[in-house]
C-alpha cells in the first residue's frame, strides 16, 4: 500500500504506571502492515519510571517528541510539526504529559484534540490499550471495514492474549438493555458485521464523527465517567447522530486481560466501583419510561447479589466498593472518585 494514499490513522495509547506493558504495545505497533500512522502515547500523571521508559525505548525506535497537555491540544508546536512532516517518513511518536490522571475519557480527549489539531490531522484514530498486542494486519482489516461500509466507528475482535480465549466479538444486545450480560445475546461471528457498541480496548474513529461530537457535546469522551463506561456512552451519542459502528472481523488485538490502570491489590476494586457507578449514570442518561423502570428492577439486584457472593468468599473489601458504586450511582457522583489516588 502506498503511504501517500492511505488515509492518516493516529493510534492512541494512554499510560499510567504501565511503562512495560506500553513498551510492549509500542512494539506491536512497529508491526503495523499499515503504511500512513502515527503514535500519540498520552501519560496520565504517572508516579513511576514509566516515562523514562518510553524515552529509552523511543530513542532507538521512532522519531519523538514530547508536549505537555495545553501545547498537545493547541495542535503542537509548529516549527516541531513542520519538521515531523519534512523529516519523518517513518512513524512518529508524539509523548504527551499531562502530570495528573485525567483517567481514560479525557485523557482520550486530549490526545484525540491533538490528532485533529496537529499539522497533518488524523483522517481516523486508533483507540488501543496500552496493555495489549495489536495484530500486524488488524489497522489495514479496520479502515478497510470503515471504507467499504462507511461506518464511522470500527471495533476490533479482542482475544485474551496467553489463552487466545474470545473476550469480545461483537454486541449484539437490544439498545435498552446494555447492562445485562453481553453473553446472552453471543453468536458466531460470521464476517465483518453491525454491532450496537464495541470495546474502548481497539476502537477506530473517522474523524468526521469526532468533530461532529466535538460541536453537539464539547468534547469526545463524556470526562464526567473518568473510567469505565466510557465506550458505551460513547457509542450511544455516535448511534444518535446516525453514524454506524461496525466490528471487523479480521482485525485482532490481544488484551493482557488485567487492570493496567490500577495495581493488582486493588484492580477488581476500582473496577467494581467505576463500572457499577457509571452504568447507572449512563443509564439515566439514555434510558427513560419502562425501560428506565426495568433497569431499577433488575440492575440493583444484580449487585446485590454480586455483593453476597463477595461476602461469601472472603472478599469483604470488594463487597464495599460494588455497595459504594451503587450508592454514589444513586447520588450521581461524577469524575475521579475520591478514594482513588
């Protein structure tokens, strides 16, 4: 494929505390098949080595250049920009600090204002976990799916990578019912396919959708979730301004399949909590009459039961954080939530 005619894909990473994992993914990039992109890694205020370990791997790997949050959402500096363009035939990557965690929708945000912002804007982005190893083929499979069924939104099939076990392969669960098990509603994957929502894990985004979220809501990724959620909601607001989301059934990605974000002593926690805060504020967002009823019948008793199996098996400090999402779910607390540092 030629560069030149290739639309510009800006892969996405984000960091927090995570060098080695982001260092492997960087790896994985490197693989791309595809010719035209570009790598943003956005650093959420890490409290490690991570940057420094990026630097190390970056000086012997790609051309880099570092930005701190105001430059990177001004669309960089333009002396540096030009250079990138003159100078760099291969891919670049572009080091954002941010110095705080924003968590993932914003830090998303900034990155995605970057891309759009920069020299040479993005004609898609790449969302990828930091935590994960992308297929060589997987970004050529997903702006192709775009391309031939203008669909603005391409996920990505994600299997566990030590396993190869299917974690995600489409959703296919009615709209109103977002918050019971996907697997209820699980079929064999046949080929490239609608879906009601796909992963934040690998997600492609034509940057038509994301200027046009951009001018209804002020931004992409809704800050107010901070973590967890954020993909539904997401995918909800590109459903409301008649974009289509698709899943590629060739483009693969392969997930660690643990928490990167948080330290493992504390990662079903801030899972727990985010995810069942945020599925009631999503859905008191989208969801309204019977089915907005439906949800307060059976979403709480979910975690309730999930709670006494908690308290069951000896897990008493998780049993708290899932009764702390609902009851700040309830009282809709929004953003960082206050016990994570």
């Amino acid at each position: 494929m030629d560069r030149d005619v290739q639309p510009k894909v800006v892969i996405c990473i984000l960091n927090w505390n995570g060098g080695k994992d982001t260092v492997d993914c960087l790896e994985s990039v490197r693989e791309l098949s595809y010719p035209h992109f570009q790598v943003v890694v956005l650093d959420n205020g890490s409290e490690d080595n991570s940057v420094e370990q990026i630097r190390i791997w970056c000086r012997e790997k790609m051309v880099c250049i570092e930005y701190d949050k105001e430059t990177a959402e001004s669309g960089g500096k333009a002396d540096v920009e030009d250079r990138l363009l003159i100078q760099s035939p291969e891919p670049a990557l572009v080091l954002i600090r941010t110095r705080e965690n924003l968590g993932f929708a914003e830090g998303n945000n900034v990155a995605i204002r970057y891309a759009l912002r920069c020299a040479q804007p993005a004609d898609y982005v790449f969302l990828l976990n930091n935590d994960t190893w992308i297929d060589p083929d997987c970004l050529t499979h997903a702006v192709g799916v775009s391309q031939k069924n203008k669909a603005d939104v391409v996920g990505c099939v994600v299997k566990e990578s030590k396993t190869g076990k299917l974690l995600f392969s489409g959703d296919h669960r009615p709209h109103h019912l977002f918050y019971v098990s996907y697997f209820w509603f699980r079929h064999e994957l046949q080929g490239d396919e609608p879906t009601n929502m796909v992963w934040g894990t690998a997600m492609l985004i034509n940057q038509k959708a994301l200027r046009a979220l951009d001018n209804i809501y002020g931004e992409f990724f809704d800050h107010k979730l901070f973590l967890y959620s954020e993909d539904y909601d997401f995918c909800f607001k590109i459903k409301k301004i008649g974009s289509k989301v698709f899943l590629a059934h060739k483009a693969l990605v392969y997930h660690k399949h643990k928490e990167s974000c948080v330290t493992r002593r504390y990662q079903n926690s801030f899972n727990l909590y985010y995810s069942t805060r945020n599925t009631f504020i999503v859905a008191k967002e989208y969801l309204s009459g019977i089915w907005l009823i439906l949800f307060h019948s059976y979403f709480p008793l979910t975690i309730v039961k999930d709670l006494v199996i908690k308290l069951k098996v000896g897990k008493p400090h998780e049993a708290v954080f899932l009764l702390k999402g609902l009851k700040d779910g309830y009282l809709n607390v929004y953003g960082k939530w206050k016990e994570h540092s």
